[in-house]
C-alpha cells in the first residue's frame, strides 16, 4: 500500500530538488547537473499529459539544453539547473491540483485583461508559462539570497554545511 499519491509524490520531488539546487548549485551549475536535469525533464515530458505548446516549447527547451551541455556553454547552464527544474516540476504538481488559476490575476495585471489573448498559445499553455516563469524567478532569488548569505558566514567564519 503506498504512502504518499502520485500528486504528493510530485510535489515532495518538486520541493526536494528545489532545495537541493538552492543549497547545493548557489555558486554555479555543473554539468552533469544540467545532463540529468535534461534527462528528468524528457521523463517529465514522457510521463504527464501537458497542453501541446509546453510539450512543444519543453522539447525546444531540451533540445537547447542538450546542445549547451554537448558544447559546454556554461553561460547557459543554470536555466538547466535544479532550480529551474524544480521550478517546472513543481508547476506541474500544481497543475496536478488544478492550482494554476492563480495566474488569472497576474495577466490581469500584466495585461488588464483576464482573458489570455496570447496568439497560438492555450489557457492552459499560459498557465504552465507564467507559472513555471514566477517560480523560478522566486527560486533563483531566493538561491542569489542563500548564496548571499553563504559568502557572508564564511567571511566571517560561521559555520555552513
């Protein structure tokens, strides 16, 4: 008998891995952070029904993602990263709870409108964008904050882990 839902799940590995990238990717990416962060997101891909644009943008978004890695382009590497991936796995548990309506009132103030009139672009497909968007600004800043913090304790000789 399992213990946890499959929505549960999802969103425990979301929180999980966006701490893991805050702590432990503050100061920079590597690459074979950003390898399985491309792998996970072709499982993600693979795995939960999304609206046809964010499948279509995700396989563009792996795509870039594979190529940076195979190049080495560092200065790509953090929108590769846990933070960004958790950012995106966790919007997708979200959507799993039908938690994104929320972006309804940030397009209104966005656009003055609460209706999404993005050409070629779904409800849903807005939702998943301004969604996974708004976290991983959120994550990074709090990861630029942590980081912050870090180099603080250690010029001062605190203890960090």
């Amino acid at each position: 008998m399992p213990i946890l839902t499959l929505a549960l799940e999802g969103l425990i590995i979301a929180l999980v891995t966006i701490v893991y990238g805050v702590r432990w990717e503050c100061y920079y990416t590597a690459w074979i952070s950003v390898v399985m962060n491309i792998v996970f997101t072709t499982v993600l891909l693979a795995s939960v029904d999304l609206p046809t644009e964010i499948t279509v943008i995700l396989i563009v978004y792996v795509a870039i993602g594979v190529v940076s890695a195979w190049r080495n382009w560092r200065v790509l590497f953090n929108l590769f990263g846990a933070k960004t991936f958790g950012a995106l796995s966790l919007t997708v548990a979200l959507a799993n709870w039908s938690l994104l309506s929320w972006t309804h009132d940030l397009w209104k103030a966005i656009s003055g409108s609460y209706y999404f009139n993005v050409q070629h672009l779904s409800e849903s497909a807005i939702e998943y964008l301004l969604t996974w968007v708004c976290i991983t600004v959120l994550v990074q800043i709090i990861g630029l904050l942590v980081k912050k913090r870090r180099k603080t304790e250690h010029v001062l000789g605190g203890n960090h882990l």
